[in-house]
C-alpha cells in the first residue's frame, strides 16, 4: 500500500528557506514512470500546484515559483523534497506530496503538513 | 495560465439527491481534466481522471463528463460520506490549476 509522510518545520522565518521532505512507503521512487510533486492549499483557499519531479530528473514547476523552488529526489531514502526559499505570509499553507502518473495524474496524497510562515 | 471556474460555489442537499457541478476551463483543454473531493482538515481524495475514469476504489455513483471546456462532476444518490468540498483541476498544461470548488452540505 503505497504511503506518502511528508516533514519538515511548521514554522519558518520571513525571508528564510522552508524545506520539506516527502517519504514513500510501499513503493520504490525510481521503480516506475511515476511522478512526484508538491501541491499547498492555503487556508480557506483552492489547491496550488508547485511542481513534480521524475526521479530520473525532469523537473516541472509553476513558473510563478520557479526562481524560489527547488524539487529534488533521494533514491537513496526513498523520498523527495521541496525547497522554496525567499518565504513571505504568503506561502504559509498546507502543503501536500503527491504522485503522479507519466500522464500527470494525481493518484496519491500525502497527509498534508501545515506551515506558518512568521516572525 | 489556465482558469478553472466551478458552479455553484455552494449547494444543500439530502441524502438520495443527485447531484451536478459544473467546471469550466479558460481553454479547450481536451479532456484533462480530474476531480477532488476534501473533507474539512484532510487531504483531497482523487476521485475521477481524464474527465471520466473513476480512480479505483471510488464507488460508482460518481461520474464524470465533458471535453473541451465544460465539465460535469455527478453524484448519484447522494450518500452520508459525500458531504465535503470538490475541486477539479487541468492538467492539460502547466501549470496545472484548480477550480475554486464547490460545497456540497446536507440540506
């Protein structure tokens, strides 16, 4: 049963870098033709899509975020990661893991962790 | 980018009703085109892909339609455990986008 656990700080400094961490159970990360992306929510709001990474390398992201983040994978460890530096009030949400299919399918979600961004 | 917009925001309904939102995108967008459903403090659960392909396990009185720019998102006898928010979403292009979804509640 494939399991995504996301982790990482629940509060983060203006200006500062938030980094999380997305762990994949139940499933290789590089076994596949799978995707594996980040989406946030913020409070009251839609769903935000941020980017998907494929562990052989090709990385998408919104281009309204691609000069702050970074998504990179970790065979190694079985998970992957969101960096998104530069934070302001304005990236504090709810952000998911997910995998998606080759066809970019959202099939799994991750349970969602919640970051403040706040002094 | 491409706009979702979703009606209504908002609807009440009673268990048994059957129940239509709407989802239209900004751009033909052919028919990629998933569906959400979220309950208050969890995460989305994937409900349908290419506009009409039921995830597994979703039970059939879900439904999906449409290509192009206008979708529909159908719910059949509307069950105790429907009641939630959902959301479609484009994965035509990047980025891929959501609808403002739509709050289904007992009526």
């Amino acid at each position: 049963q494939l399991q995504l656990q996301e982790s990482g700080p629940g509060l983060v400094k203006p200006s500062e870098t938030l980094s999380l961490s997305c762990t994949v159970s139940g499933v290789s990360i590089s076994s596949g033709s799978h995707y594996w992306g980040w989406i946030r929510q913020p409070p009251g709001k839609r769903p935000e899509w941020l980017g998907s990474v494929f562990y052989g390398g090709n990385t998408y992201y919104d281009p309204a975020l691609i000069s702050r983040a970074t998504i990179s994978v970790d065979t190694s460890k079985n998970l992957f990661s969101l960096k998104l530096n530069s934070v302001t009030t304005a990236d504090t949400a709810v952000y998911y893991c997910v995998r998606q299919t080759s066809g970019m399918v959202i099939d799994y979600w991750g349970q969602g962790t919640l970051v403040t961004v706040s002094s | 980018d491409i706009q979702m917009t979703q009606s209504p925001s908002s609807l009440s309904a009673s268990v048994g009703d059957r129940v239509t939102i709407t989802c239209r995108a900004s751009q033909g967008i052919s028919n990629y085109v998933a569906w959400f459903q979220q309950k208050p403090g969890k995460a989305p659960k994937s409900l349908i892909y290419a506009a009409s392909s039921l995830q597994g396990g979703v039970p059939s009185r879900f439904s999906g339609s449409g290509s192009g720019t206008d979708f529909t998102l159908t719910i059949n006898t509307l069950q105790p455990e429907d009641f939630a928010t959902y959301y479609c979403q484009q994965y035509n292009s990047h980025p891929f986008t959501f609808g403002p979804g739509t709050r289904v509640d007992i009526k």
